[in-house]
C-alpha cells in the first residue's frame, strides 16, 4: 500500500486501486469531474509514485497552502495534526 495523489476518472468514479481516499483535496485547472487532486491509500497496482514518508507529505500540503477549519465551530486543526492523520491512513 501507498499513499499517493489522484484524480477521479473521466466518468467521476473512483480509480479502481483506491482503497480509501479524498483527503487533502485541492482544486486543479481540469474539467468536472476531474478538477481535484486528492490524496489517497492506493494497492502497489497504482500508476503514481507515492509520497515517501509523512514529512513528504506534509510539504505538499504546506506547498499548496492547505487550511483545515471546521465548517461549525470555525476551529482550524494545524495541517501536521490533519497530515499526521492521513498518513496513519496506511495503517
């Protein structure tokens, strides 16, 4: 298993060796359904290099200025905290 960046397919659905994603969501320049870069756990079948290591992916997510506010409390969760949690995602 890896941890890699994704898009949907051209029919909107999930690629096929995503096992558990939609996290770290940024908008690209693609069309709809396309138009989002995700991050995702993928089987080694995956087509992507995935992120090495969680420091990785912590630069990504600082790179494209990602902010985690809850949409009620208004709360922001520092990006290392959302970050450390996606990576555990590889269990």
């Amino acid at each position: 298993m890896k941890l890699i960046k994704y898009t949907l397919n051209t029919n909107g659905t999930i690629p096929e060796y995503i096992t558990d994603g939609g996290y770290l969501s940024v908008r690209n320049s693609d069309a709809s359904p396309r138009d989002w870069d995700l991050v995702g756990v993928a089987n080694n079948d995956a087509p992507q290099t995935g992120f090495v290591n969680e420091v990785a992916l912590l630069a990504y997510a600082q790179e494209k200025n990602l902010v985690f506010t809850d949409p009620i409390t208004k709360e922001v969760t520092p990006t290392e905290t959302v970050v450390s949690s996606t990576w555990l995602k590889l269990g």
